[in-house]
C-alpha cells in the first residue's frame, strides 16, 4: 500500500514537472514572438517624423536581434494619402503604427483639438509644462478609449500661415483668402471666424493645389513646409504661431494590450526616446530651415504684440463654442501654467 502511494506521488510530481515545463516553454514562445509591424507617417521621408520612425526601427531590429521588424511608409502610403484613414486604421488595427497629428486625431473624437486651440501657448517652454504634465496624462486616456496607445509626444511645432496672394500682418490681410485647413471642424470654425474661404483636403493634394493655383494657401509648422517644398509655390509666410501642433507616436492599444510584458516596456522605451529626438531634431532644425525659405524667396513676417493680440480677440468666440466640446477638465489641464 506504501509502495501504491508512493507511484501515485511520483506520478504526481512528475506530471507537475511536465505541466511547468509546457507552461514555461508557452511563456518563452510568447517572449519569442515574432513581429512584422507596418507604420505609417503622414508626410516624406525627409522629414524629422521619418527620422524618429527610422530610428524606432532600427532600434527595435537591434534589441530583439530582428525579431520585431518595422516596415515605413511615408506620405501615408497605406491610406492613399488621408491621414484621416491613417488614424481610423490605427484605432481599428489596420494600421499597427502612426505618427500623426493630434489634429487628424480629432476625427475620433472633438477633444482632441484642445491641443491646437488658438493662441493656447506663448512658447515651447509652456508646451513641454502641459504634454509632460496633467494635460498629457489626460489626453494619453483619450487616445486609450479610441484604441490608441500613445508611446510618446512628438512636434509638429506651431503652425504657420503661408499664401501667393499677399503679406498677412493682421486679422484684415487674412479674409478673403482661399485657404486650406485640416478637415476637422474646429479649424473650418476657425478660419470661418477670421473671414477666409477655408478648402479641406488632403495634405498629399496641396502642394498641386498651390501650384495651380485652386487654393491661395495653407497653414502649417515649419518642418512640413519646408520639407514639402511649399516655398516652390507660395511667396508669403506669417510667423504668428497662432496653432500648437503636437504628434502621437501611437500603437494600436489591442497589439500593444497582446505583447509580453517585456514587449510592452521595450516599446515604451524605445517609442519615447524616438519621440524625444523628433522633437529634439525638430528644434535644432527649425531655425536653419527659416533661413533657408528667406534665402529661397519666400517673404516671412512676424507680427507684432498688438497684431497678435487683434488676432486673439477675433477667435474668442471660438473658446466659448468649444469650451463644452473639449470639456472643462480637460480645457483647464492645457491652460495650466
């Protein structure tokens, strides 16, 4: 009877051997998991968004020795160029990762554009307080509920205006002008408020659009209009920062949800430090390419105190429209200083 109890035990512990073996070898499979990731990047790859893209590949390829491969797509090649699409792919997991505007973002979900209101920011010093602050934990949760999982904040820098029509130094340059603006309604809003004739279009479609002439001109920040080569085809930018223009290294939230812990701190990692040389690249690039449009032509303007202040009381109607859509706690945590 000893020796029965004795068989069972054994039979016991040898079964228990077994079992944490399986359950061992299921965890180092996951750990193990091979992955063939597709971004996309809403413009070229001579952009410091492209930049920040390849250096997350290159990143992720070096740590886990090839096996997380990033495959790139700029200019939004795996949305026919709407970045709309882009967004709405990734919240889907269509698209595994982005990086985009928060701006586009707000054709999920209005909240999004309290980032970009009008005249929010005075300086970089001011925005780097809010997206390392209250404000960017809030958004973070946002991106959350429309199945994004946002790795980190990057720079689009402020946006700027350009046109071929004439020099914009105040609100009574401005109207009339045929301009195009993302296609989210706050900026249609916006731009209504100011007087101007606002075309929403794909940003793929502008520079053709420029040139023959079906729009007066666009608003962007620097970098895109310098690496588009909008001075080709527009003579005039005014330097007023009037639209802050964060970017979203985001991750589909189920993938991102379905990786090894491990995984998911290696993405973490490696997706902040990439956002983290966007905008530091950004920065250092921003004042050689100013010099270089001036050299190339293109007429820049920076109005003046009194010039700004017309302009932010011309769009004050736009913060009492809005005020209930981005919701007071998330409105509060952007204006905090």
């Amino acid at each position: 009877m000893k020796k029965s109890k004795r068989s069972i035990f054994t039979t016991i512990g040898l079964s228990a051997v077994l079992l944490l073996g399986a359950c061992s070898g299921e965890e180092s499979s996951a750990e193990d998991k091979e992955y063939n990731l597709k971004m996309s990047v809403t413009v070229s790859d001579s952009s410091t968004w492209y930049e920040a893209a390849e250096k997350l590949k290159k990143d992720l390829e070096e740590e886990t020795d090839g096996r997380i491969n990033l495959e790139l797509y700029a200019n939004e090649q795996l949305s026919g160029g709407d970045s709309g699409k882009a967004v709405e792919g990734l919240s889907k997991g269509t698209i595994d990762l982005t990086f985009n505007s928060t701006i586009i973002y707000s054709i999920l979900d209005d909240r999004f554009g309290v980032a970009s209101a009008p005249f929010l920011f005075n300086n970089l010093d001011e925005v780097d307080k809010v997206f390392n602050g209250d404000g960017g934990e809030q958004l973070k949760e946002v991106l959350s509920e429309k199945g994004v999982q946002a790795l980190g904040f990057g720079e689009n820098g402020f946006r700027q205006l350009t046109n071929s029509v004439r020099e914009v130094k105040g609100p009574e340059d401005i109207k009339g002008l045929k301009l195009r603006i993302p296609g989210i309604t706050m900026y249609t809003d916006l731009y209504r408020e100011l007087g101007t004739d606002p075309v929403t279009m794909t940003f793929s479609e502008v520079f053709t659009a420029l040139q023959q002439g079906t729009i007066d001109g666009q608003e962007n920040p620097i970098d895109v209009i310098y690496s588009s080569k909008l001075n080709e085809v527009q003579d005039y930018m005014t330097m007023w920062n009037y639209s802050y223009d964060p970017l979203v290294l985001g991750m589909n939230k189920k993938l991102y949800d379905s990786l090894s812990d491990s995984d998911k701190e290696l993405f973490d990692r490696l997706g902040k430090e990439a956002a983290a040389y966007q905008v530091e690249q950004a920065r250092e690039k921003a004042a050689t390419q100013i010099e270089e449009l001036k050299a190339s032509g293109m007429q820049l303007y920076e109005p003046t105190e009194e010039e700004l202040a017309a302009f932010k009381e011309s769009v004050q109607p736009l913060y009492d429209k809005y005020k209930d859509i981005w919701g007071a706690e998330l409105l509060e945590a952007f204006q905090k200083r």
